[in-house]
C-alpha cells in the first residue's frame, strides 16, 4: 500500500518536473537564437581586439632591441610582462641572449715560462707550491686579465690543498675589487661570478661573511647590464637554488625564462619566424618573432596565454552581454552559438561566443520561465504534503490494526488457560459420585487461584484499554507503603515465597492502593516467571531523600543490556520461547510505566544475563506527589 502511495507521488512528479524543464528550456533556446544575431557582431569586435593587443605587442618587443644590449633587453621583456622569455637574435639571425656556449677562444697563458712551472707542480700535487707560483705570477703580471687568470688558478690550488681560509681571503680581496669584477675567462665566463659561488661553497652557515657572500653572488645574477654568457648565469642559479640560504638569496625574477629560452636553444628550435603565434616544437611552449626579426618572443602553457587575453573574452555586463572563449589549436570547441577564426595574429586558434544563461530571463520570456517554476512547485510542495498526511495517516491505521490483532490474540490466549482448568476442576468434581470433603476443598483452592489469575488478566487488560485511551482514571488518597506490600503479598498466597524488607516510619503516598497492588504484583509475577527452581525473590521498600523506592529482586535469567529498554514496550518479549512456557503477552512492564508515571514516579531495571534482574518504583511522598499528579 505504501508502495502504490509513493508510486502515485512520484509518477506524477516526474511528469510534472520533464514538462517544466522542457518548457523552459525551450523558451530559453528561442530567447538565445534571438539574442545570438543581436550580438554576432561583437565576436568579429573581439577577434579585431585580440589581434590589435599582439599586434601590439610585437611592435614592443622591437622598440628597444638597438638601444638595449641583449641581456638588458631580455631582462626588461620579462620584468615588463611582453613574454615569459625571449631569445635576442643577432643581425645573421643566430642568438645573441640568452645563447649556448660558445667556443673558447686562446688561452693567453698556455706558452709563459711561469706558467708551465706553475702548471707542473700542480700536475705533481704539490699545491702548496703551485699556489704561490700562481699568487707570485698574478701580482707581477701587468695585464689585469691575465692576473685574474692567474689568482683564480692560485685560489684553485689552495682549495685543493685545503687551504680554505686562504682562499676565502683571496677571493675577497681580488674579486670583489671593482676593475676585476667582470672579467672574463677565455671560454667568456665572468671569473668573479663563479669564484664567488666557491666562497659560498667554502663559508660555513655561521660564519658571518655568509650574507654578504650570498648578497654579492646574488646581484651579479640579477645585473643583466654586465656580460654573463646565459649558460653561466642558469648554472650559477641552480646552484644558488640548491644551498642552504635564506630564500629571497634563492629566488630570481628570471629564473623561469632562463630556464625556458635554454630548453627551447637546446632543441635547436629558436629559428625566426612571422609575427604570428605558433608552437615551438618544444612541450606547450609558444614563440613569435617580432616585425623587425630581432627577438623571438616565447610564451609558456596555452592557458596561461588565455588568462593574459581574459579581459577581451570576459563579458561587460554578465546580465546582457554574452560569454566568449578562446580554444587553441586542435581544442575541442565548446557547445556555444557561433566561432571563428582568432586572427592572423593567431593561426589556428578559434573565439566562440555563447549568449548568457540570464538573457531569455528578460520580459515576456522571464515572466514566463517564473511562472512555470511557481506552478511546479507548488504542484509539487502540495502533492508532497498530501502524501505524507496520507502516509501518517495509513500508519497509524495500521498500527492500530496490529494492536487490535495482538490484544484480540492475547485476550483470547490468555483467558482460555484459566477457564479450560476451572473448566477441568470442576468437571472432575461432578464426575465423583460423592462429593469427598478434601478432595473438593482442594479443587476449589484451585479454582479460586485460576479465578485470582483471571482476575488480573482482565484488570491487565483493562488497564490497557484505559492507556490506549488516554484515560486513566486513578482513585488518589493517602496510602501507606506497607499497606501496599501487604495486599500484594496476600494476593501471591502460597504460590512462591517473597522476602520482604522495610525501612521504619515510610511516609504516606498519594496514590490509587489498587493501581500500586498491580504494579507491585506484575513485577513480582515477572520475578517468578523468569526465575528457575531455586528462586530467592525478594521485596525492599526504602526511604530516599523526597522518595520512596519498593525494589523488586530476583536470581532469574536476567535481561541483556541492549534489550532493557525495549521492555517496557506494549507486547514486546525478550524472549518469546520463555514467554510461551510462562504465559503472558508482553503487557504487565507497559503497565507499570503507565501506573507508576500517572503517579508522579519513575521505573528503572538493574540486570545481567544470568545474574538476576531488579526493578525499581520511585514515588513521591503524599506531599510532593499531589502537586505531581494534579
């Protein structure tokens, strides 16, 4: 039934939703088509925009190329954001910078007399030697190239011999002299550059020459004024990168364009070209060639070259004006309205356009895709509250169906027991054909039990009937615990033995005798039924502060922990096997809650499998427990 109730929802709903998104889709597809020829015209103004910004741009990469030397103008491309590196071309059209290595040229040194004796005691190993020859050469030489040559050679030999602080020394007063600074080795390294990376390598982390040392390599790197072949300056870089130094000692401005211009000379791809936009060759890497030919300029990933045209595809008003994308060579084109060509500026690469999803929400269109949405949810919203009234409704039909079943069942189970043994008795009486005095007396003992037993069944039931009617009619006067304990343990007779213990001077309760007697006999009724041959139930009525406890106690099988509060459900078993071979149908504990909380009080159960159970009755004294229940 619940089935068909969700299926008679759903279907409907499902129905309902498809018609509305196919409807507004609809208006929203003829509201874009109409739009769409209203702003054609602005794709072709932003394909003439993208074209005129690299047009632009070459020119810029031309402006400086006579007035600059390579290294500067590189320097100031990155530094201005023309490219992520560029390749400064010679007027034969080889690289000028950044470059690979070029061949060295004569070493000035190879014939001198001093020379050879220097270069022999230091091919022998003897260091120490080799060094002073070195040292005694650079401080007669005249020319100051060929001196530099020489101190480098000295501080070589000294490093080897570990002579360290020597060479420090050494490196501090030659090198960092301004004449010496910048002069160049016969394969055009700069000498001072690479023997200061040395005393970098030489100075330990607390030494305090450290920071000076890292500050001066650092700002040779950085100085593109002087000459520094690029392979050098890439090299010293990494090298940098890779020591133990403060960051900014470790981070460079054109490091990744150096690194670039490298990957892309090493692959013998810096060829000049047209002033158009193009791969390299090299892995996502673009180049174009400026007007004049001078200056390839590289750009490194394709959305990085979308992001930097993002302000001509990003609409002026996201509410009017539609959306454009740009897609590279060989990209797949997304779903929109119209594209074309980029540009000769950018071979191969396409603009889309596609009207904005808020346009069709203007006038009549508008109105309309809100009307839809209205009437669907509300459609929806009360079909759903329906539903779910229809659905409580239903359950609590059906629980009530089921508590009528089980309480028809249990009536039905449980009454036929006595009356079939009374029935039983009193048909082996009428069977005799004289009436034997003890005999009878003895069979009507046992009907007069079976008739007390039926009796609290039907009071059971009855007090039930009351609590699924929400009317239970209690008789309160002042009552005395032991006044309850007793009529409870007179009830029991001499069924099964109960101890009974009582604190002295209990005050009075405010309470329905009758109802109390029940509680007590349906707990103690509970304590035989789930206690094995050697029972030992016991009863205790304690004085608590504000309270009165009457604790019933046994050495039964006990109630698992998960179960205990389940208990006092109305037809709930724990174990329906026991309950069978004991009789009972799960009702006296959801009485005893009802009883003991209409009179102000609480109810808890203490147990462990096996160890015995003990309920425990909390009321009120007379006093309290009038405001309680009034």
């Amino acid at each position: 039934m619940l089935l068909l109730l969700l299926l008679a929802v759903l279907v409907p709903t499902a129905g309902l939703l498809y018609f509305i998104s196919e409807g507004i889709s609809n208006q929203r597809d003829l509201a874009r088509r109409s739009l769409g020829e209203a702003y054609r015209g602005q794709l072709r103004l932003v394909r003439e925009r993208i074209d005129s910004f690299w047009e632009e741009r070459a020119r810029s990469l031309d402006s400086r190329t006579e007035s600059d030397s390579p290294s500067l103008f590189f320097e100031h491309s990155v530094r201005d954001g023309l490219a992520d590196s560029v390749i400064v071309l010679n007027r034969d059209g080889s690289p000028a910078y950044p470059s690979l290595p070029a061949a060295p040229r004569l070493d000035p040194t190879l014939r001198g007399p001093a020379w050879m004796e220097a270069r022999s005691l230091e091919s022998a190993g003897n260091l120490v030697l080799a060094a002073g020859k070195y040292a005694a050469i650079a401080g007669n030489e005249k020319d100051p190239s060929i001196a530099v040559l020489a101190e480098q050679a000295s501080i070589r030999c000294q490093v080897r011999s570990g002579q360290k602080e020597a060479a420090v020394r050494a490196i501090e007063d030659w090198f960092k002299l301004q004449g010496l600074a910048y002069a160049t080795s016969p394969d055009g390294r700069m000498i001072a550059a690479d023997e200061a990376l040395l005393e970098l390598q030489l100075l330990n982390g607390s030494d305090p020459r450290l920071t000076p040392a890292a500050d001066h390599l650092h700002h040779l790197l950085q100085n593109y004024q002087h000459p520094m072949p690029s392979a050098q300056r890439l090299f010293l870089m990494n090298q940098m990168r890779a020591l133990s130094l403060d960051r900014q000692y470790r981070t460079f401005i054109t490091y990744q364009a150096e690194r670039l211009a490298e990957r892309v000379l090493s692959a013998g791809k810096a060829v000049p070209g047209d002033a158009a936009l193009r791969l390299s060759g090299v892995a996502d890497t673009w180049m174009m060639t400026s007007p004049g030919g001078r200056v390839i300029a590289l750009y490194y990933q394709a959305d990085r070259l979308v992001s930097s045209m993002a302000g001509f595809l990003e609409p002026r008003n996201s509410s009017r004006d539609p959306v454009f994308a740009l897609t590279r060579p060989g990209g797949h084109l997304p779903p929109h309205d119209d594209w074309m060509e980029a540009g000769p500026r950018l071979p191969g690469w396409q603009i889309s356009m596609a009207t904005p999803n808020a346009a069709p929400a203007t006038g009549m269109t508008g109105r309309r895709v809100a009307s839809y949405l209205w009437l669907g949810f509300l459609t929806i919203a009360t079909m759903a509250v329906l539903a779910v009234l229809a659905g409580r409704l239903f359950s609590r039909q059906m629980r009530i169906a089921n508590l009528k079943t089980d309480l028809v069942a249990a009536v039905s189970h449980e009454l036929k027991t006595p009356l079939a043994s009374m029935k039983l008795l009193v048909e082996a009486l009428l069977s005799g054909e004289e009436l034997d005095p003890v005999r009878t007396r003895k069979y009507l003992d046992l009907v007069a039990r079976e008739n007390t037993r039926l009796s609290r069944l039907i009071d059971n039931f009855l007090t039930f009937s009351r609590m699924e009617r929400n009317r239970g009619k209690f008789d309160f006067a002042k009552v005395q615990p032991e006044a309850v304990v007793r009529a409870a343990v007179e009830s029991i007779g001499e069924r099964f033995h109960v101890d009974v213990t009582m604190d002295g001077h209990l005050p009075p309760l405010y309470a329905d005798e009758d109802a109390l007697v029940t509680v007590l006999l349906n707990l103690l009724d509970n304590a035989f039924k789930y206690t094995g041959d050697d029972r030992r139930i016991a009863l205790s009525v304690t004085r608590q502060p504000n309270l009165v406890s009457f604790a019933v106690m046994d050495n039964g099988v006990g109630i698992p922990e998960r179960e205990q509060k389940k208990i006092f459900r109305r037809f709930y078993q724990v174990d329906r096997r026991l309950a069978r071979n004991t009789g009972g149908v799960g009702l006296g504990l959801s009485i005893v809650e009802f009883i003991v909380k209409a009179h102000g009080g609480a109810v808890v159960v203490n147990s462990r499998p096996g160890s015995g159970s003990t309920f425990t009755v909390s009321l009120p004294p007379s006093a309290s427990a009038a405001g309680a229940v009034a």
